[in-house]
C-alpha cells in the first residue's frame, strides 16, 4: 500500500510541470504573433507615409496625372487588402486572447504574471484596433484626393481641348500671314528688280564708253585705276566725273522708287593680294579698301544722294574675281563694286 500511494503521489508530481510548460509555449505564441502586429503596424505606417509622398507629387506634376492615378489606385488596393489582413490578425488575437482566458480561469492561481499578461495583450489589441480606425480614415481621405485629382484632370484636359483649338486657329492665320507676307515680299523683289534693272540701263548709258567699267552679275565693277591713284583712297579727278554721274543717275532714280521700297546702294572696296609695307598711311589692305569704299560713299553724299541710301564694306583682298598672282589678274581684283539691294 505504501508502494501504491508513492506511485500516486509520483503522478500527480508530474503532472503540474506538463502543464506550466504547455502554458509557457502558448505564451511564447502569443508574444511572437504581437511582434508580428507591431512589424505589420510599422510596414502599415511606412505604406501610408508613402502614399503622402505621392500626393505631393501628384500635386506637383499634372503631367502625369493619368499614371499617378493608377498607381494610387493600385496603391489604395493594396492598402485596404492590408487592412483586411490586418483585421483577420485581429480576429486571430481575439480568438487566443479568448483561449489565453479560458487557460487562466482553468489554472487559476497559475501566475501572477499570466494575468499582468494578458491585461498588456488587451492595450495592445485597443492600439491595433486605433490603427486600424487610423487606416480607414487614410483609405477615405485618399478616396477623397483621388476624387479631387479626377476632376483636376478632367479641367486639364477641357483647357487643353480648348488651347488646341486656340492653337489651330493660331496657326491658320500664321500662315495666312505668312502667305499674305510672301506675296508682299516677292511683289517688292520685283519692284525692287525692275528699278535696278532701270538702274543699271541708265548707268550704261552714262558710262557705256569707259573700258575699265564692266557688270559682274547684278554689280557694278570700276577697277580701282579709274578712280584713284596707287595705294591712296582719295578720288581723282576722272573718278570725281564718273561719281557725279553715278549721283546724278541715284537721285533721278531715287525720285521714282517709292518710299516703302528701303533699298540702298552697297559700295565694296577690293584690294590685289600685294600686301602694304605697314609704314604708309593704311597699314594693311583692309583698311585701304574701307577707306576707298568710304570716300566712294562720303563724295555721293557730298553730290546730294541720302545717307541712308549708301553702304560702305572693305573686304581687302580676300574676295578675288581673278585667280592668280599675275599682273593682270591683280588689276582685275583691285576694283570698286557698286550694287543696289534692299536693306
């Protein structure tokens, strides 16, 4: 009998440390799905944050409303598929928080801590329902702004819509414009062409029996020779004639182009390739051919032509008619250019 009851007292020993353990387990449970309430918490907070920062982008860059509206939709399923998980964990805490009690009211006097324990699980369970609450409130006031951003959208395209038409209308009077301008432009090239034409008639009249005056194209060429003297830039006297001529031929033809035609007489100093000693009065040929277009254009508007009808240009030896560097191609190169243009 003795033997007996030491078995019985051995069992009901062994039964106790079972049961602290299987308690001890479910504890460690409970703990680990809390820390995963909190990490879900914490992703959800950064989920949200996040969806803040694409708002402001959004706002920002309406030009590419129409993708950050997808992606807030995306978004916004997301969330709310989180918030349905998260509610399932919930239901899950609320399931062993009921089990957790049903284990202490059976083990009562168990623990002192296991109460401290659960009374900790229940403030957590009221902060995940906060954050749940928290969530729903995002998840509507993204609704909210997802709305708002529809109808921005919709205003940006009705003013583009209009712009457009704008934009077309625009286009259609630059180029009636442009063809009313084209039409104007080649209307004052042919009057243009047809005093210049007159223009050069008459200069052939008047200087049809000198040698050294020749027409290059739509220019007037007077080799340097007939006009001034070797290496100077002041008429002589046979140029002082042909300049007079020239005058008299732009004032009666000035007389008949009408005002709005803004043409002008462009005189152009030519040089030979000879360059200067550097120790007369122009240093180089540059300047020999500026002063000697300048003295063509200052003798004109001494002769009574307009200012603002003359151009002067030095182009010294850098614009040759005749290749080569013999004495005849030098004479042909050294020369003053006279053609009448529009400004």
């Amino acid at each position: 009998m003795a033997l007996a009851r030491n078995r019985r007292s051995q069992r009901t020993v062994d039964y106790w440390p079972g049961f602290v353990d299987a308690l001890s387990t479910l504890l460690l449970a409970i703990m680990f799905l809390l820390t995963v309430f909190v990490l879900a918490q914490f992703f959800l907070s950064r989920e949200i944050s996040g969806k803040d920062d694409v708002l402001n982008r959004l706002t920002s860059q309406i030009n590419e409303l129409t993708q950050l509206l997808a992606l807030e939709k995306s978004g916004k399923q997301d969330l709310e598929d989180a918030l349905a998980n998260l509610q399932v964990s919930l239901a899950q805490s609320e399931s062993d928080r009921t089990r957790l009690q049903q284990l202490l009211d059976s083990g009562a006097g168990a623990s002192d801590a296991a109460s401290a324990r659960a009374t900790t699980l229940e403030g957590e369970l009221d902060a995940e329902k906060q954050v749940s609450a928290r969530a729903m409130s995002q998840i509507e006031l993204l609704n909210q702004q997802i709305a708002a951003l529809r109808s921005q959208i919709a205003a940006v395209e009705e003013a583009l819509q209009a712009s457009e038409a704008k934009d077309q209308s625009s286009q259609a009077k630059i180029a009636d414009l442009g063809r009313r301008l084209n039409v104007a432009l080649a209307q004052r090239v042919q009057e243009l062409n047809r005093y210049r034409s007159d223009f050069f008639g008459r200069l052939r009249e008047i200087l049809s029996d000198r040698e050294n005056i020749r027409i290059v194209g739509d220019r007037f060429v007077f080799q340097s020779e007939v006009l001034f003297p070797s290496g100077g830039s002041d008429l002589n006297e046979e140029g002082q004639v042909e300049m007079r001529k020239l005058a008299a031929a732009l004032l009666d033809l000035a007389r008949e182009i009408p005002p709005e035609i803004n043409w002008v007489l462009r005189v152009d100093g030519h040089t030979d390739n000879v360059p200067l000693s550097g120790t007369g009065r122009y240093r180089d040929n540059w300047e020999l051919s500026s002063a000697r277009a300048t003295s063509v254009v200052k003798f004109l508007i001494a002769n009574g032509v307009p200012a603002n009808r003359l151009v002067a240009a030095g182009f010294g030896e850098f614009q040759p008619i005749a290749e080569g560097d013999d004495t005849t191609a030098r004479a042909t190169n050294r020369r003053i250019e006279l053609k009448l243009t529009e400004k």
